[in-house]
C-alpha cells in the first residue's frame, strides 16, 4: 500500500477536512438541506437531524473491500417516524440501503412486501372488466393502512428530508454541512446522533488505489485516529445552541455510565444515550448534567455532577418500541432547553 510520509496519524477535525476531500455531492445536498431548514424555520417548526446506520472504511481507492460499523439502522429509522409524529420535521441521514422511517415495517429480510400481496381474478375496478389484481392480505391491512397513512400526511406535509452517506468520510462531511446550516435555528434545533461511526480509518494518501493483491501473506494495515467531532459539533458548527443527543454502545454495559459522564465532560453537550448491544431494544439510560451542578463541568467527570435515568420496555411485548419513549422524553427536554432562550 502506498504511504503518505507527511500525513499526521492524529487528524483534528480542521486536519481532516483540510486533508480529505469532500464527496462529490455535498453542494447539491447542501442547498437541499437549506431549502428544507429555511422552509421550517419560517413556520417556527422544530427541527431534528436524525444520523442513522454505520459508515464504512474503504480500503482501497477502487473500492472492494472495507470496513463497516455494525447497524441495521432501526434506531434511527424508529426515532425519525416519532420525531415526525411529534411534530418535529426531521433532516434523516443514514448509511445508504439502511433501514429508513416507513418503509422498515416492510423490511426485506424480517417482513418482505411481496409476502403479503395476493393476487385475486375478478372485476378490476369500475371499468367491469374482467382480469387479475393484487390485494393486500386481511391479516396485514390495518398496520399497512396506518403506515401508508402517516407515510403520505408526512409527504404532504414535507416534513422529511433524506440523505445518504456512505464512508465515514461522507458522514462528517456532511454532518458539518448540515450542523451548520442548521445552527441558524439556534435551540429550536436538535441533534440525534444515532449513527455508528468508524473511530479508525485511513486517509486517501495511504489508500492503495488498486485492489490489495493476495499471495504475499498476511495483511498489515496501520489505521488513523477519526477526530472526535462532538466538540467542533457543540462549540463550532451549532454555535453551543443546538440540543445535542450522543449514543454511546458498549457491549461491557458497566462502562456505559462512565463513558458517558466522560464525553458529557468533555465535549459539554446535553444529554448521552447509553444502550448495550443485547438489550438495546428494550433498556436504554439517559445521563445529562445534573440541575443541580451549578458549575461547568468541563473535564470534571465524577458521575455524581450527572443524572441518569433508566428508560425500560417489556421486552415480551412486541407492540411497543423504546424508541417512543426516548423521543418523548427528549421532546420534554429539548422543550425546557428551547424556552431557555430569553434568559441566555
Ligand atoms: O441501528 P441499530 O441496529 O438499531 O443500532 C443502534 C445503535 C446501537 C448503533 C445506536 O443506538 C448507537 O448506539 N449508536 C452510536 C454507536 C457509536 O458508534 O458510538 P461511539 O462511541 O462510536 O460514538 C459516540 C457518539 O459520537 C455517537 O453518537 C456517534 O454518532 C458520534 N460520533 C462518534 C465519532 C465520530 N467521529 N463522530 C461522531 O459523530
């Protein structure tokens, strides 16, 4: 593999975005993304950036292979739907091919579209003519009719705005652009950082550009740091207004609570979620500064300055998601964050 010898191997974020080049579409996924916010901001709508899915870590420049960060995107997918449903218009970001609102009840692999589709002889429509036409089965017509209903209010309504990314080079390329054209809504706009992202990867000067050859035995790639972009996100590019919301997956889920206190210490946001990956779906905990720290809290992270609060689901119930519970939780807090406003 070709080396870059002058490359740094720790890149701060202003390194980074100096050094790697940006993807070809961001312009024009900027000037959406502010058509979107300004359309909302001149009805006072809140809006929410929902990041989904893991990004990926090319290998080579002629990709074939890379790494990828584990997620089917069901968090975020799930969040978006009750951001929406809350009244928030949501900026959804998500890995390409992850799972997106509305569309993931009919998931390929855990619940395929043509499964419940059949095909019936008779007559088709008002026309009286005879022939084939498709119906959906009893069984799946109600959840089907409930989906396709909030699917085409929020149509209507134009409250979803999609991008993909797909490397973890496109994610912070474009949650750079899109934290900075948000910021313009100061506390009315929130960040929900969902998505899985690559803490290694390696910088197009070290890229090989042609696919890494077998038969010369094992394989030895040295990696670069990502640079942690949380405190840019929170001091820079929103401005230290947005109501930021980190995650935090461990599968040790004795570290999540001092993960957490140590990234709200050092990056000095609101609130982090910490899920553990086997029980994920039904148990998550929120840790935020505690009220009663009066003090900042910058590189301070004894876990008695921080509140944590357990939410929980029964897990044998299949109706219910976590992810409404977190979202209404955070609507409540992003509200009291909003109406801080006038004091500041
Ligand atoms: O999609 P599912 O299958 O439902 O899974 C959901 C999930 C478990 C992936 C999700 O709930 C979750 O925990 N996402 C964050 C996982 C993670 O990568 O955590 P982290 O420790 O690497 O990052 C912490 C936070 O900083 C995250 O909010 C991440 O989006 C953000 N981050 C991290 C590094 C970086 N360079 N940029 C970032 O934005």
């Amino acid at each position: 593999m070709s080396t870059a010898s002058t490359l740094e191997s720790t890149f701060s974020a202003e390194t980074y975005f100096a050094t790697q080049p940006p993807p070809v579409s961001l312009d024009q996924d900027i000037l959406g993304v502010r058509e979107f916010v300004q359309r909302h901001a001149r009805t006072g709508r809140k809006v929410v950036l929902v990041t989904s899915g893991g990004t990926t870590v090319p290998l080579e420049l002629n990709v074939v292979r890379f790494l990828d960060n584990f997620s089917a995107g069901t968090r975020g997918a799930t969040s978006a739907e009750y951001f929406l449903k809350a009244g928030y218009a949501v900026i959804f970001m998500h890995r390409q091919f992850s799972l997106q609102p509305f569309s993931r009840h009919y998931s390929h692999s855990t619940h395929p579209f043509l499964d419940f589709l059949e095909v019936e002889q008779g007559t088709i429509g008002t026309s009286g003519s005879e022939g084939a036409y498709i119906s959906v089965k009893p069984s799946e017509r109600t959840q089907l009719l409930e989906v396709l209903a909030a699917y085409k209010t929020v149509q209507k309504a134009g409250t979803l705005h999609t991008l993909n990314f797909v490397t973890v080079n496109d994610y912070l390329w474009l949650l750079r652009a899109i934290s900075q054209e948000l910021s313009v809504l100061g506390r009315d706009a929130m960040y929900y950082l969902a998505a899985a992202v690559s803490d290694f990867f390696l910088p197009r000067q070290k890229l090989s550009e042609h696919k890494i050859q077998s038969g010369k035995g094992s394989l030895h790639i040295e990696m670069d740091q990502v640079p942690k972009i949380l405190k840019p996100l929170v001091s820079d590019w929103t401005r230290g207004e947005g109501f930021i919301v980190s995650f935090k997956l461990e599968t040790d889920s004795s570290l999540l609570v001092p993960k957490a206190c140590a990234a709200l210490a050092r990056y000095g946001h609101q609130v982090v979620i910490g899920n553990d990956l086997h029980t994920r779906k039904h148990q998550v905990i929120f840790v935020s500064p505690s009220p009663k720290t009066s003090s900042s809290l910058q590189g301070n992270s004894d876990e008695q300055h921080f509140e944590q609060v357990w939410l929980r689901i029964d897990p044998a119930d299949k109706n219910k998601e976590i992810e409404e519970d977190i979202v209404a939780e955070l609507v409540v807090r992003h509200r009291a964050w909003a109406g801080l406003r006038s004091m500041t």
